[in-house]
C-alpha cells in the first residue's frame, strides 16, 4: 500500500472525524470593508464579522511577515511582503463551521525615516565613550565628526576618542536603501572636559566584548569607552585570553586576535597603556556571535519548490553553545510554481533544544510552538511515519508543531558540512500547508513523509565590526 493509501484507510477507519449535524445552519464570514493599511513596524487592527453573530478568530498564514492577535485582530507587520489573514469561526451546536475566509494585505513602507540620539555620554580628554543614534526605519546609522580636533569617532560603532578639550560635535546619517529614503542629517554636541582623573595609569576599559572575526580562528574585541585615560593620551590597547596564551595590541580598538585553528574555549579582556604604564584589565568577556543560517530540504513531489530554513542564532564560542535559533521555514506544497505566489512561511521562534551531535558538534532545534511535541504520541522523533501530535483527535491549527535541526560546529561554525553533517538535518511541518491526512512532512537522510531529504546548510556571520 502506498503512504498516501495508507493515510487513506487510517483516516476511513477513524471515521473521517466529528462533522457538524445534520441540520446545522450554514454561516460565513465577511471582513469589514475597507481594510486598513499595513505599514512596515506598525500595527493595524482587522474586524470580520460571522452571520450567526459568534466570535471570529484570527490566523496568520505568514507569520514571518505579520503577526495577528488570535481574538483581537491586531496585526503588526514584522517585514516586507504579502500578508495573508484567515478568520475562522468553528460553529456550535447549531451552526456548522464557517469556510475559512482569507484576507490579503501588502505591508507597505513609509520611504521617509528620521534619526534620535541616545542621551550623550560624558568624556573628559584623552577618554572614550561611545554614542549610540537609531534611524526610525532600523537601518545603521553611521557617524563622523566635524570637529576633528577635538574627537575622532568610529563611523560604524559610535566610539568617541577626546583628543583635546573643547566641543565635540558628532553628525549622523542615513543613506537610505531600495525603501528609504535617506535621513537628514543630525548632530549632537559633546563637551570634552579635563582629565577625570589624576596623573597616572589609565583606568580599564569599560563595555568589553568579543565576537568571532571574519574567519573562524579569529576574534575581534571592542569597548565602549575609557572613563579615565590617565590624564595623557592612551598609547596601546592589549587583548589578553583567558586560559593564558594569547595576545594582541593596537592603538585603537577594535583589536583582531588570531587564535590556533578554534577560538572556541577562550574569553578575552582588554587594558589600556599610557605614558605612565599600563593599567588594569577589564572584566573577562566570552566570545558571543549572531550567525544567519540557511538550510534546504529537496522535495522531489513539489519541485521547483524545496523547504528552505532560513534564520540566525547565537554561538557563545567560550563556552560552545548555541542559543536563539529563530526563523522561517517554508512550505512547499503552497505558493506557485513560477513564484507569482510566494511559499508560506512558518515562523520557528522557539529553541527548546541543543543535544550533542556525538562528533564534537551541536544538534539545535527550533520549533512554531514552545513545545516539542510535533509527532505522535509526542516529543519529535518521527517514529509514526509523520503523524501529528494528538492523533486520533481532529487535527487542530492552534496545537500543530513544526521544528527544523541544525547541525552547528561551535569550533568552526562557519566550515561547510559534509556529507555526515548533511545527514543529521531535519524538518518536520506539521501546520495546514503540511498537512498530507494526518501525516505531517517531514525532510531526514532516510527520505521524509513526501520524499523530501537534507542538502545543504550554510552559515555567515551577520556583522563584523
């Protein structure tokens, strides 16, 4: 018998699940005329009304692009794109269900955008502090400074050096991208005082952090400010590890350190020197690095559509774990061939678990729900050939898990996978558009409910300072 066969009888034998009576009176449902305008960042509020006068709730079929409050109707639009509503209404012991009624929204962009200051920081004469501005459309905000004389500023960090006392006046800007236009500039005046402290070594620098390089055998180490420089100017800044063993020195941060093939293990602090030595090391920082990831399932049923995982996550190299997994996954059995249609996006938010690969690496799941259990009887382990938690109940939206593994490597998170790798990957989609009867799709090494098999994985650092 084929799997689709077998779904087939396993469904009949069931019963085919509750229907409604046989006299229960039909109802629909009618989205309130016009709908509203959905911008980028903001929220908009939707009203459908059922004819039988019950209560309408809400689902979100792009939960990557807007998210709906399930009785409120309240959409907040999370990015660019087409955003699909459906309004439900599961009738009572008089009416029967409500054919769900699907509404579709294009989440705009308001092209202009203005940029804020943060409140200032203070910084006294051969001293650091860092400036921080936002841009009302989220995009980085860079600096500079026209007062040269007086302050040189890290265009990408914000991190202010005082070379004399005086005004120190910073400007930022925002060029603008394909959606926005650019911001007018704005600027921000800082007084630079005298030295905060007396003659002496400088005091350890503040606001620490590390991050894995442009390569996985480097880190980069920046800080935020020095309160105190000494009263002379700052001629080097020594990153030292922790456990001993390496080092590196600049004028100027942030300072690159090479590691011995892995970072991974070590954690970092930062002294300053000035004429009059060299003065204490700051507080011990880990090495915390965000990272995209991508990963595609082949579908041989629904080609050219594949389930693509696409999100970041965060790897603590120092003490080698991952957190955050977060993104998308789509659906390939939704969405059109030639791609009018876009696949639906089921957002995985949720990490709930990071187990040993036996190899030296990680296995990181994500998942729609904060829970794991996506098969039956429960928990993810497709050992029922997909079946969706909860079977024999009728399948329900609002209980229907999805999940995605990820192989990681916190010692070299960025090398490609081999074939071994490759095969550890895993989906499992259990929401509407992966629904086959009661099997749920899924992609493993062995071949999924539809086939469907691990590829690739890539993984890029998101920002290198």
């Amino acid at each position: 018998m084929t799997l689709m066969g077998a779904f087939g009888s396993l469904l009949s034998g069931c019963g085919g699940g509750d229907g409604p009576a046989l006299d229960a009176v039909p109802q629909s449902i009618a989205f309130q005329q016009p709908t509203p305008t959905l911008q980028l960042g903001s929220n908009a509020t939707l009203t459908a009304s059922a004819s039988s006068g019950l209560p309408v709730s809400y689902t979100s079929l792009t939960p990557a692009i807007c998210s709906v409050g399930g009785d409120s109707g309240v959409i907040t639009a999370l990015t660019l794109g087409t955003c699909q509503i459906v309004a439900n209404q599961d009738g009572n012991s008089h009416y029967a269900p409500a054919p769900v009624t699907k509404l579709t929204l294009v989440v705009q962009v308001n092209r202009a955008q203005t940029i804020s200051f943060s409140p200032s920081p203070s910084l006294s004469v051969y001293g650091s502090a860092t400036i921080a501005a936002s841009a009302s459309s989220g995009l980085a905000v860079s600096f500079n400074t026209t007062t040269p004389l007086i302050c040189q500023v890290n265009a990408q960090t914000g991190l202010i050096t005082a070379q004399a006392t005086g005004s120190c006046v910073i400007v930022a800007t925002q060029a603008g991208d394909a959606h926005h236009d650019a911001a007018p500039p704005v600027s921000t005046t800082l007084s630079v005082g005298g030295s905060a402290g007396t003659l002496g070594v400088p005091s350890a620098p503040q606001g620490v952090s590390a991050t894995l390089g442009s390569t996985d055998d480097t880190v980069i180490v920046s800080y935020a400010g020095l309160s105190d420089a000494g009263g002379s100017p700052i001629t080097a800044y020594t990153v030292a590890s922790v456990p001993a063993g390496l080092s590196a020195s600049s004028a100027s941060g942030p300072i690159t350190v090479t590691c011995p093939l892995s970072c991974a293990g070590y954690a970092f602090s930062l002294s300053a020197r000035n004429a009059s030595g060299d003065g204490p090391a700051s507080a011990t920082a880990e090495v915390i690095t965000t990272f995209d990831v991508r990963a595609r399932f082949f579908e041989p049923d629904t080609q050219p559509n594949d389930s693509i995982f696409v999100g970041t996550f965060t790897l603590n190299s120092t003490t080698r774990a991952v957190s955050g997994l977060a993104g998308t996954l789509s659906e390939s059995m939704t969405g059109s061939a030639n791609g009018s249609t876009p696949m639906t996006l089921i957002a995985l938010t949720h990490q709930l678990s990071s187990v040993s690969n036996g190899a030296g690496g990680l296995l990181a799941s994500s998942f729609a729900l904060n829970t794991i259990d996506t098969f039956s009887p429960s928990g993810f382990a497709d050992t029922t050939n997909g079946i969706y938690h909860g079977f024999p109940a009728v399948w329900n939206a609002a209980t229907a898990n999805s999940f995605v593994t990820l192989d990681i490597d916190p010692n070299r998170p960025t090398q490609s996978l081999n074939a071994s790798q490759v095969s550890r990957l895993a989906y499992g989609d259990c929401a509407q558009g992966g629904m086959m009867g009661a099997a749920c799709m899924t992609g493993t090494a062995s071949g999924g409910t539809m086939g469907g098999y691990p590829v690739e994985q890539v993984v890029s650092r998101r920002f290198i300072p």
